[in-house]
C-alpha cells in the first residue's frame, strides 16, 4: 500500500516537472521583471510600444524593462548583447533576425532554448509560412519567435517633389542614371545616404539589380564565387550609384536620410520599409501621397526579406515572463498591433489586412506572388563573422571605389567565414 501511495506521488511529482518545463504559467500568477533587449528606440520605438502595453494590461503584475540600444540595424545593439551574452548576464529575450544572425551565431553556440514546446502549446506550428520557419529553426529545434516580415528593396519618394522636378520613378538603374544629373543641376541629391550600414542596405539592393535573384541565391549557397565576372558587376554598378549620393552620408541616421526626401533637399532613397512605418507613424504622411514607393531600381518581381524575432536565451532571469512574451509576439493580436505601426508585414499567414495601410497591403501582395530572396544587411543570408567583415570591406571600397578589389576581398571573406569554398 506504502509502495502504491509512493509510486502515484512519484508519477505525480513528475508530472507536474514535465508540466513546469513546458507550459506557461498562468498570466494572472507572473510577476518581477520582463526585459526586453531590442534597438527599436526613440523614433522605432512605437511598434514595440503597442505589445508592451498589450503585455502589460494581460500581465499587470509584471515590470516590463525596455532597453534600447539606439543605432539603426542594430549596430551598437549587437556589440552590447555579444558582451552580456559572454559575461552570462543575458537580457530576458532579445531582437534577432531570424536566418543566420540567429542560427549562426546564439543557436550555434548552444545559448537558446528551443520553443518548439511553446509553438505546438500556442498552436503555432502552421501559423507561418513555411519558409520562415526554416530560418528560424534547426533539426534540433525551433529558436525564437518570428513577429514581422520586412522588405528591404524599396525605394522611397514624394510623388508631388517627382512633378515638380518633371521626373518619373524609374524603374531601372539606367533610367536613374538619365534622370540623376539633371536632379543634380537642380541642387536635388539624387539619392539619400546615412550612416555606414545604410551603405551595406544599398549594396543589396543594387547587387540584387545587377547579378539576379538566381546569382544572388547562388553567391550566398556557395556556388559563385563573390569575384566572378557577376561579382564584380554588382560593385561596379554600386560605385557608379554612389556617385549620386551625398557627401555627408556617414554622419546620417538613416531617418536622417528619409527626411532628406520628405523635406524635398532629395528625390530618393533605398531603405527597409520601416521606412514606411516612420514616414506614417511618426511623419503622418499618407501612404500614396505624402510618400510613393516602388521596389529598388531593377528589382521588380523580387521581394528582398527579413525577419525580426525573438528569442529565449538559456539562463534568462525570468523564464516564464519571457514565454508569456513570446506567446504575445506570435498571436494573430500581437502581431496585427505590432505591425501596422512597424510598416512590416505580419508573419503570421492569416493577418488583418484591414488593419494596414496602402504601402502594407502592397507589401503583402507583392510577398505573395514575388521571388523570395534573403537579406544580407538584416541577418538573413551570411553569419556575424562575414557581415562584420563585409562592413570593413565596405569601407574599403568606400574609399578607394575599386570594384575588383572588392570583389576579391569579399570572395576571401566568404572563404574565411565558409559560405564559399
Ligand atoms: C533592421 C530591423 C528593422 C529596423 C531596421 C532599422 O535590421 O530588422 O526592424 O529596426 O533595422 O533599425
């Protein structure tokens, strides 16, 4: 009887561990602190402002921490979390772009858990598609939880500042060319350039122009090589776009840049469609109107991606806090609150569309019918080690414009860094 009583409290005892491990506590029952490690500050902050307060109202009893390392990209960021991360004080849940970013640098170094538990518990497992779940995810496990989709080759305008200087978008670098001299005479910088890792985004979107999806897919596969003719072809056509930009460009926030086009002192500029979520969130522009878009010159019919996510470091302080969070970033709710005010789209594949803008709407339409490529500027295709040389590399050519020279240094780092033999 004595052994009987034993065994049902052991099973029970069990139970409730497995249960522990993996479920999430009742919101009603959390408490202490939430930190949340992101770059969303100052002027991208309101997106991640509307979760915190849904977060909030479910969970009163928690202190949510919303620290913000300030720096476009996530420059400064990264630097700061690679220090707690190393030093074993890792934030609660942290910004990290799914793909490589993610599973190339944390996932490898075994520093996630996986929320495989939490996807099947959320119901989540088909809630996106399924290429995105690859990038977030391993043999061994799912590794942080998607909450947008953001497209990085578009190109930014105001279409009333385009009549007044008798000039159409263009749709291909070369019409940008006949156009851009003439914008020049004007005093008009033809395109808007900010800070160093603005220089990368560009690069992207005029090496996608230059080589095709099918190359850009192959350079980043391992099977052509960053100095073949195509290679070289991508820097030449970027230095030639350059001569284009203005001079103060490296001391520019990238919002900086944007306002350059609001304030009509520019005709265009390349950036990431949190673009959008600025020039209507914080500028109340009228998408259509107040700003037009269009995908980067020579990239139509291709739809340049990224993801932001987060994840669950081992070791955070407050597990449960976190699941609670992350269950939030992956609801149908979470996201349609979240997104709207970002200028991404939700990564959900049931969102409400009626809830976004015109630019959103074409963003999502386009998703759903364009070719699908990887961004290298937002994480998606290349490891840190490559994107922190690819920067210096940048630099280089920055200075000396030499498009062979480049091409060879970044076949060497994709060497070094094993994206290519
Ligand atoms: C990207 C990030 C976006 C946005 C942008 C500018 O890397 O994915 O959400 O924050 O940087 O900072």
């Amino acid at each position: 009887m004595k052994r009987q009583l034993l065994a049902v409290c052991f099973a029970f005892a069990a139970m409730l561990m497995l249960v522990g491990v993996s479920t999430t506590a009742n919101a009603k029952d959390l408490s202490g602190q939430l930190e949340i490690f992101s770059w969303w500050a100052g002027d991208e902050g309101p997106a991640l402002q509307a979760l915190i307060d849904l977060y909030s109202k479910a969970n009163p009893n928690v202190e949510v921490v919303n620290a913000t390392v300030t720096g476009g990209s996530g420059v400064n960021a990264k630097a700061v979390l690679k220090t707690r991360m190393l030093g074993g004080e890792p934030p609660d849940s942290f910004q990290v772009h799914a793909g490589q970013e993610l599973i190339g640098t944390w996932v490898e170094a075994d520093r996630m858990e996986d929320l495989t538990f939490l996807f099947k518990e959320q119901g989540l497992m088909d809630a996106f598609p399924d290429g995105l779940v690859k990038l977030i995810g391993t043999d061994e496990g799912i590794w942080s939880m998607p909450v947008n989709i953001h497209r990085s080759n578009v190109v930014w305008y105001v279409p009333g500042n385009l009549e007044k200087w008798g000039v159409k978008a263009p749709t291909s670098w070369d019409e940008f060319f006949a156009i851009a001299p003439k914008l020049k005479e004007k005093g008009i910088v033809p395109l808007a350039l900010a800070q160093n890792w603005t220089a990368n985004h560009l690069w992207e979107s005029v090496a996608l122009a230059a080589v095709g999806p099918d190359n850009w897919d192959a350079l980043w596969s391992g099977k052509l090589a960053f100095d073949s003719p195509e290679g070289v072809k991508a820097w030449e056509l970027f230095g030639k776009v350059l001569e284009y930009t203005n001079d103060d460009a490296s001391s520019l926030s990238w919002q900086q840049a944007t306002d350059m086009v609001v304030d009509g002192r520019a005709a265009f500029n390349v950036m990431g469609d949190w673009a959008a979520g600025y020039l209507s969130t914080t500028k109340k522009l009228v998408p259509g109107k107040g700003f037009g878009w269009a995908a980067t010159f020579g990239t139509d019919g291709n739809f340049m991606f990224l993801a932001d996510s987060f994840g669950l470091p081992k070791g955070a302080p407050n597990r449960d806090n976190v699941l609670a969070w992350l269950s939030l970033l992956g609801s149908k709710d979470g996201s349609d609150a979240f997104n709207p005010l970002k200028g991404s789209i939700s990564a959900r594949t049931d969102s409400d569309l009626s809830k976004y803008n015109d630019y959103a709407k074409s963003a999502s339409a386009d998703f759903g019918k364009d070719i699908i490529v990887g961004s290298l500027a937002h994480g998606v295709t290349a490891n840190e080690g490559f994107m922190n040389d690819f920067a210096a590399v940048m630099e280089m050519f920055l200075k000396s414009r030499d498009a062979a020279a480049a091409a060879s240094a970044a076949q060497q780092i994709a060497v070094k860094n094993k994206i290519s033999m």
